[in-house]
C-alpha cells in the first residue's frame, strides 16, 4: 500500500455538528498560514533556474573606500587566508609604528576576495529543496577526525560548532550541524573566522579581484644575497592592482603578501606581475596539477531511501568491478551514479517539535487507538561524486571513498553540458522538470536508480519508484571556474612532491610544502593553499590551514593558538611535523554531540514504519 496515501478521518463517536462552523473557520486559517509558508520557502527563480542562497555571502567592506596601503594584504578569501588573517591579528603579532617609529602595532590587515562571497571551495548551498529548509555543499563538506588537527581545533575548540558523525556508520568523518542537529554547511568555519578576524581590525573586500602584484623599486638584483639567502638593502614593497565591480582599478601598497589562491589563478596574477620578469620563484609553484571533480544531487518530497532504512553506504552502476565497464556504452550517454545515501540533508515532517520523536507527524492518533502514518520526510540524495583522479606517479590518493576506475574522466565532463551557470564564477546550477534538459536529466536518474535497485534484490516501492525527483542540483569543478581551476590538487611527481623536509638542500620539487609557504627567498610573498600541502592533505581544507599555520609562526612569529595544546600544535608545524604518529592522529574531542535529530528519529522507528508499511 502507499506509505503517504489520502485516508479518510476515523470516527471518535464525537458529535462535532455544534462546532462546524469553528472547524472550518479553523481550517480556512490553517491552510492560509501553510499557503504563506510554502510562498516565502519556495524557490525562486531567475530565468530557467531555481535560484539558491549562497552560504559566505557576508558583509564587508565598502570597495569605494579601499585603503591606499595595509601591511599585511591576503589575496583570496577561502578558509587558509580567513584562517591567517584571524592569527595574525590574534597572536600577538605586531609591526614597527608610524615611519619606523612610536610604539609596536598590530598590523593591519586586508584581504580581498574576487568572488562575492568567502569560503573558496568551501561552498555551501542554503534555502535548498522544494520547501527551502536544506543545506547542501558543493565543495568541501567534511573533515577527520583526530588527522585534521587544525580544523577540528577552529571548528569544535575555536568556534563551538556543532558537529556530528558525516557517515551514521563510521566515526571517522565530521560534518558541521546546528543545536538541532540540521546540516548548516562547512562554509560556517569560515563564516566564524571571518567574524572574529574582523572584530579584531580585518578589512574584508568582497568583488574585489586582484589581478598583479608587482614589487616597488628598488628592484632586487641578481647575485645581491646575504648569505641566508635573503636579497640585501631594504624590506621590499608591494602594489596590488585590485578591480572591483565598478571596472575601475585600485592600487593597495602592502610590506608583506599572502596568497590564498590555488595554483591556476596564482600563475594568472604572477604571470601579470613584474614578478615574473627578474625575481625567480621555487620550483615548489609548478609542482601541483588541478583535478576535476563532479557531483549531483537529486530532491525528492519522499526520501524513499530513508523509508527503506538505506542510511549509508556508496553505490554504483555499473559497478567498479564490472568486467568489461570500459566497453559500457551507458558510462557515456547516461547520468554516471556514483552515489552515498548518507551524504544528503533531508528533513521530516515534525522535525520541529520539541521531542522529535518518530510518530511526531503533525497527525494526531485516531480515537480507536490506530497510530498515525509515519512522518513525511524530503531531502536531497548524492547520485554522483566523482572526479577525474587516476594513478599519479607512484601515488594514488583519492581521498573520497571511492576508487576510480580507468574511465574516471567520463564523469565530470558528463555534466560540461549541464551544469553551465549564466553565472560563469558559479560551478553549480540547480534545474526543475521547466525545461527540456532538467526533465531529460532527472528522468534519466531516477529511471537508473530504479533499475538498480531492482537489479540488487532491494526495489524501490510505488508511488516512490514512479514519483520523479522535482530538482538536480550538478556541480562541476574544472579549469573554466576562473577563481579556483579545477576542485583540488595532486603533484606531478605523485606522493613524493608533497614530503615534509626543512633541511636547507631539500629538493623544492619533492618538498613543495616547506618550499611553496615562501617560494621566494627575497620577498615577503607567500602561499597557503591545499594544492601546495602535504600530500595526505592535499583536496583537504586541512593542507591550507597547516600552511596558513606555517607562515604566521615561522615568518609573522605569531604566538601558539590557544585552541590547541601545545604539543598538537607541534604536530602541524614542519620543523616538529609528524602526522603520522599516535598523538598526532588523537582526537581532540570524543563525539559527545550524539546523533542528529534526523539520526534519533531514523532510531525511533521512522524507516521500520515505513519499511513495514511497504510489505503491506
């Protein structure tokens, strides 16, 4: 039988005759209040696509009166530069006084952000779904517990952000959620940082593209070192061209730069910069290479996964191991599924009562004692996650969960086609049944996952298996997203680019870490950013914040964070790093949190209910 069919009241032997009138007047009001609701959570939309709210969209400084000098400018508003503008301006770090003057000062410190919002690949997507209560991330979504020392230290020690286990059935992995246990996006790490780096002096420009940065005379020349390595005569300077939305081009001094880009849109800038003509940089800068990576997600008004108890686990057809899967002419005309049932938000009708409990539909029980139906539940399902990841040198790291087969490249350029924003800095774009592609594509999704469920003994129950899902939401990290060229990193020369070695004849390009933080030995020019990291790090918001950590101790003597022990902050720093040991892998807080209101829900009985109506 259908688990939500229309069903008649059952009589309680009450005569409600006397108080009709009430009751309709009542249900008037009712059906008004929800029409409200439903009006100001539906999607909007511009043009033929559903438009979403775009998590790290905060307030900022005001371009028409950017300063004409900072001491310190950060280039690039993602986590690893949020993350350095916060130590810099927290850790007691200071700079001479006015003219060389007067007393030390803390320095002032500018980032400017050439996208609208901060977060970089940190890009989270609220007001989702049909009723515009779920949270989806696009990019990075989650992080390790214990090995991920420095974000697990911002996020549960620094911040006091919820969490709670990413995969139901493994404590490896964290996910960011609110009081109530609702995903609220990773981007919130960096919507926390920036918060309190600016109630400490930061001067945050949103729409404010950086695109050269070039050294004020004098200029260095060749041979002019001291023996450290460092150019002789005096601190060099900087200029920052920075293009805002007015077209008109802005011009910041700075002593000291960051970047907080990856590697394409670094060579853009430096490529642009006198730079590149007499200061050579470290070998360390060319070692990287982008990958591609693409998901897609799938909205229904019914998580029929959920219904069946499908909580966790990744699934796939064809399979990875199918023989012959190259030859599968399907791998190429048909959506790719790559997909985890634990990876959506979805929600349940009654989730905001106060006991969540599992027969909290909004229904009240019939007089005879029969239960109400189970609860309606909606939310987003992970169809595809892929990316184009192969062998690497003697390195393969995928880092996701999933193996990728020979024909890995098929899948994000599977949806070049599809996930094609008006907006060319969006990665993402979010399609309904309204036009000819949006039906195409969710009808050819929902078509595979029906036959593959059928095809593992687990088929998926009527109406679910006839109800198509009304959005996709497909997302495409590659070279064409200007600020970003691609969705994380590897090294050209595999695992061994990205080894920890600071002893002075390191190999830049098999130590590009330690190299990459100050790839020039005459500037105070430097990098964080996961595409220069170690490489278990690399495509983790870890490897930026182990660089960003590098840079404000080593070379901004900024002091140890307060929300680390000493001798955890010991482990990221690379002349005591060792990620590998015991202590260094420990988790800083056990999972005290406990189950997300969704997860107690699930436990009291929601999908058994359904599971069990399903057999009827």
């Amino acid at each position: 039988m259908p688990l939500h069919g229309n069903s008649q009241r059952r009589s309680s032997g009450v005569d409600f005759n006397s108080s009709r009138m009430y009751i309709v007047l009542l249900s008037c009001l009712v059906l008004i209040a929800q029409l409200d609701l439903a009006a100001a959570s539906a999607p909007r939309k511009v043009g033929n696509y559903v438009k979403a709210r775009e998590g790290g969209a905060i307030a900022a400084a005001n371009n028409a009166r950017m300063p004409t000098a900072c001491d310190v400018a950060i280039v690039g508003g993602g986590i690893g530069g949020m993350y350095a503008a916060y130590r810099l301006l927290s850790g007691r770090v200071t700079v001479a006084g006015a003219d060389g003057g007067g007393p030390p000062r803390p320095p002032r410190v500018c980032m400017f952000e050439a996208t609208d919002r901060v977060g970089g690949r940190i890009f989270s997507l609220r007001g989702m779904g049909g009723r515009g209560d779920l949270c989806v991330d696009v990019g990075a979504y989650r992080y390790v517990d214990g090995r991920h020392t420095l974000v697990q230290g911002v996020v549960e020690n620094l911040l006091g952000l919820g969490y709670t286990q990413y995969d139901p059935a493994s404590a490896t992995f964290r996910k960011l959620v609110d009081g109530a246990g609702d995903d609220v996006g990773f981007v919130s790490a960096v919507e926390g940082l920036a918060a309190k780096a600016q109630e400490l002096g930061l001067q945050l420009f949103l729409n404010a593209a950086v695109t050269r940065v070039d050294r004020l005379p004098p200029y260095p020349v060749s041979g002019n070192t001291s023996s450290s390595g460092a150019a002789s005569g005096p601190p060099p300077k900087y200029v920052l061209t920075v293009y805002t939305t007015s077209g008109k081009a802005a011009r910041v001094a700075a002593d000291r730069v960051i970047f907080n880009v990856p590697q394409r849109p670094l060579m853009r800038i430096l490529q642009a910069s006198n730079l590149a003509t007499f200061t050579p940089w470290s070998r360390a800068l060319d070692m990287p290479f982008p990958y591609m990576a693409a998901k897609m997600y799938l909205y229904y008004e019914d998580t029929w996964w959920i219904y069946m108890n499908l909580t966790t686990g990744s699934f796939a057809s064809p399979a990875f191991d199918t023989p012959n899967v190259n030859d599968d002419p399907t791998l190429f005309t048909e959506p790719p599924m790559r997909a985890r049932y634990h990876d959506g938000d979805w929600k349940c009708d009654g989730d905001g009562d106060s006991d969540g409990g599992a027969g909290s539909s909004g229904a009240d029980s019939a007089a005879d004692g029969t239960p109400p139906l189970p609860p309606r539940c909606h939310g987003f399902l992970l169809y595809t996650y892929a990316s184009d990841i192969t062998l690497s040198g003697n390195s393969y790291k995928s880092g996701q969960g999933l193996t990728s087969p020979a024909w890995a490249g098929v899948v994000p350029r599977f949806y070049w086609n599809i996930a094609v924003n008006p907006d060319m800095s969006k990665p993402y774009v979010i399609l309904d049944a309204t036009t000819n592609s949006g039906a195409q594509l969710l009808s050819a999704a929902h078509r595979k996952l029906v036959a593959y469920h059928q095809s593992v003994g687990k088929p998926i129950p009527e109406p679910y298996a006839s109800t198509l899902p009304t959005q996709a939401l497909a997302v495409v990290w590659d070279p064409s997203v200007f600020w970003t060229g691609g969705a994380w990193h590897g090294y050209k020369n595999g695992q061994w680019g990205g080894q920890v070695n600071t002893s002075a004849d390191a190999n830049p390009a098999t130590s590009t870490p330690v190299a990459a933080i100050k790839p020039w030995a005459g500037e105070q020019l430097f990098v964080v950013n996961e595409a220069f990291a170690p490489s278990s790090f690399q495509g983790w918001a870890e490897g930026s914040l182990i660089l960003a950590e590098n840079v404000v101790t080593t070379h901004f003597g900024a002091a140890r964070p307060a929300f680390l022990p000493p001798a955890r902050h010991d482990c990221v720093l690379f002349a005591t790093y060792n990620h590998n040991s015991t202590l260094c892998s420990l988790s800083l807080n056990p999972l005290v949190q406990g189950q997300t209101r969704r997860r107690r829900r699930q436990a009291r009985g929601v999908g058994a209910a359904h599971a069990e109506q399903t057999q009827q």
